[in-house]
C-alpha cells in the first residue's frame, strides 16, 4: 500500500498551490455545478488534514454506487433507515455527494411457474417505473444508459440513475426479455439472487421451512444452456454481466464466457468474512484476470470475520432458539422463515447486539486485499442499501463522504479513489458497449 504520510503531504503541497486549506465546515475547492458542498458526519477538528483532503477528491471525482436495491416513492422498506424510507432519497444523495447509483430491480426466489416469473417481472416492472418517476420528479436527477451519459450527467451537476436487473425469474424464461429492458434502460444483469433459477445457479441455495430441506447445491452445475445464452445476449447489446450471488461454478463460466469484462456489483471477500456469497480467490483472480471488476459491499454480514469458533456457536445457538435451520451460511439467512413478527425482531435484535456493527476500517480491510490481490484496476464500491447495506459511519448515501476519508487515511492516492469510486466501472461499461452487436 502508499505511505499514508507520503501521500499526505503529496496533496497538503497539491493544495497550497490551490489557496490553502479549507476549514471542515467549508469546501476545499467548488462543488460539482449545482451541487451543495457534501457533508461528513464524522467529529473531527478542522485542522484535520485527511478529511479536508477527503473533500477535496470526493467533491471532484464521480461517487457512484454499484448497486442499491429500489423502494418506490412513498413506500417504506424493512431494510431502509430506521423511519422505513430509502437508504438513497434524492435528498442523502445529494448530502452525501453520490452522484450516480445502479438502482437494480430486484425480486427474490418464487415459485418457479409461469405465474410466479410474472409475478417477479409485475413487481420489477413497478421498480424500475419508480426510478424513472423519481428522475422526472427531481430536476437534478437524470436515467443514463452508457459511459457517455454517465460523465455528461456529471459536468452538468446531476445525479446519473442507471437501471440494474437481479435475478433472471424476471426474464420469465424469455432470453428475448433482455432486449425489451434494455431498450427501457437496464445495462446491468445480475442473473441470480437468492436459491436457484432456471439460468444459474445461486450460491444461496433456498431453504424449504415446510420440508425441512435445502435445494440441492448445484441444479445446473452453474450456468444452464438458457443462462448461457443470456450472458451472450447481454453481451452483444452491450450490457454488463453481473456475477452477484452465483454460485462459484456459475461465476467462473460466465467470466470465461462472456465477451466483456463481468463485474461483481456487490460482492466481498470471502477469505476475510466466510460466507457463500462472498468471492473465494479463485473468483477475484478469474473476475480481475479478464478484466473485471468486483465492488466491495457495505454490508455488516458480508464484512465481518466469522472465523472464530464461539462466535459461530452463538449464531447457530441463536438461530436454533428461533425455530431456524442453525447450519451456518450467514447469521441472518432465513431470518423470514419465522413467522411471529415480534420473534422475528427479536431474533434480528439479538443477532445484531452479537455482531455489532461493521465499520468502514472493515470495508477497506476488503478493498486492501482485493488491491493487494489483483491490483487496483479492479476494485470498485457498493452498498445493496435497501437490502441490508448500511455500515457504522455509512447508514445511508448521506454519509459516503466517510468512505472517501476511510481511504484516504489508510493511503488511497485521490487517482485510485477516483478508480475505486466510478472509475474502473466505467472502464468496463465502455469496454462493454465496445462489444454491443457481436454475434450471439
């Protein structure tokens, strides 16, 4: 890693030349046009030189967050702040000086009928409805499809909103769907989340609580022949390929597959935190060897160490107290399988005061061994807010400014911030679009 002091007085030196240094409560340069200076919510003196140096780049660069999960306006979300509402309202973006989200429309396992994949794709079609009315309800929000109009939306001072897609149940079998939501705007594909569909398989197998039992580790042995030819098609209309909750098997052959570089949009290390949806090395070095890039999540469950025994017996000794399967795959899997609503937050309740909180230290824990790894090229960030995203000091977009401070302090030059924030994934939505129109 940089010499954290080295690089420090690199850019103390970098601004002098620009004036001098600002205090905390002001900006070190302008903000982006029509943009409030962004706010920190950390208590630090104004003479602390890391954040002033985090305000300057953070206000510079394009913060862009890899995936969130959609809560429509109006509606409230168990896993959004603590009132309900959503994690990224325009207002936090704006607080946090997040100037570009992959909002994904995202359902979870179902039955696999043609009624319930209409069902998936009724309530994904309502998602993406909710981003457009909330771009056409904020003059300072815009839906963006390419690189271009990323970097556009951002010299002009709007927040860029781009559509993602998890979990192929939403293509209804269809791999012709592909072409009718990407002309609405998706470019990022995600073709699995929780248990398996008929494209991939998970690396979350479901759990039946009336039988008692697990699907089986693999259906398809990863990719199915229909999953294939989704990735090829995602491919040829220039799309990027996500590799988020596939199972390992699935992971490996889509990046051999696919024509473009694959990204994880919200995947974290697993060799630091155990947990299967988690990328094992084998993954990080295929995804980073053709060119990828995996984008470490801000999610407590996917950050922290389960590698100490007792802690693991208190999960599963909590898990088995609230009538939930205690095999270990991560401490709140299935959590919705209880159905008394007051057991269930007790159990969440309990689960949380064990864990305590992750903290951003344990986010750049994740990006340092993916740049030790693979190298800078391929790191990138995300929160799965309005799904569980949400970490001591990032709770929501208002507090992104942390994460910037976060890397500056452990030594991140302000040029591979700018990589880590937005952009190698703009790197590889270019390489992307570079293919649309290849043969299928």
């Amino acid at each position: 890693m940089p010499d954290l002091h080295k690089n420090l007085a690199g850019l103390r030196a970098g601004m002098l030349l620009l004036g001098g240094v600002a205090a905390v409560g002001g900006c070190a340069t302008d903000p982006k046009p029509g943009q409030a200076p962004v706010q920190a919510s950390v208590d630090q003196a104004a003479t602390d030189t890391a954040l002033v140096l985090a305000r300057q780049i953070h206000e510079r660069v394009l913060v862009l967050d890899a995936h969130v999960d959609v809560v429509p306006l109006g509606e409230t979300s168990r896993y959004g702040d603590p009132d309900g509402s959503s994690k990224v309202t325009p207002a936090k973006l704006r607080q946090g000086g997040v100037d570009a989200v992959v909002l994904a429309a995202a359902v979870g396992s179902g039955p696999r009928t043609p009624e319930g994949d209409a069902q998936a794709r009724a309530v994904a079609d309502a998602e993406i409805a909710a981003v457009v009315e909330m771009a056409d309800a904020n003059d300072d929000m815009v839906m963006v499809q390419s690189v271009a109009d990323l970097t556009r939306a951002h010299d002009q001072g709007k927040i860029s909103l781009m559509l993602g897609l998890q979990n192929a149940r939403i293509l209804q079998a269809d791999v012709d769907q592909i072409d009718n939501l990407h002309r609405v705007g998706v470019r990022v594909y995600a073709l699995t989340h929780l248990g398996h569909n008929d494209f991939a398989d998970s690396s979350r197998p479901v759990y039946d609580g009336h039988t008692g039992e697990y699907e089986p580790a693999a259906e398809h042995g990863g990719l199915s022949a229909l999953g294939q030819r989704a990735i090829a098609r995602i491919n040829a209309l220039g799309g990027l390929v996500d590799v988020s909750q596939l199972s390992k098997a699935a992971t490996l052959q889509a990046v051999e597959l696919s024509k473009s570089p694959v990204i994880a949009s919200h995947s974290n290390v697993r060799a630091l935190s155990d947990v299967t949806r988690n990328l094992s090395d084998e993954e990080i070095d295929a995804i980073a060897g053709a060119g990828g890039v995996i984008h470490v999540a801000a999610f407590t469950a996917y950050l922290l160490n389960f590698s100490d025994p007792q802690l693991v017996a208190a999960i599963k000794a909590i898990r088995r107290e609230a009538g939930v399967d205690e095999q270990y795959t991560y401490p709140y899997e299935l959590y919705w399988e209880i159905d008394d609503p007051d057991a269930q937050r007790e159990f969440l309740t309990r689960m949380r005061t064990l864990l305590g909180p992750a903290t951003i230290d344990l986010l750049v824990d994740h990006v340092d061994y993916l740049v030790k790894r693979v190298g800078i090229d391929h790191v990138g960030l995300s929160t799965d807010f309005n799904h569980g995203g949400g970490i001591q000091g990032f709770v929501n977009a208002g507090e992104a400014l942390n994460v910037t401070l976060g890397l500056v302090r452990r030594g991140y030059s302000a040029e591979h911030i700018e990589k880590i924030w937005s952009g190698n994934f703009l790197r590889v939505l270019g390489q992307a679009e570079a293919h649309a129109g290849a043969s299928d």
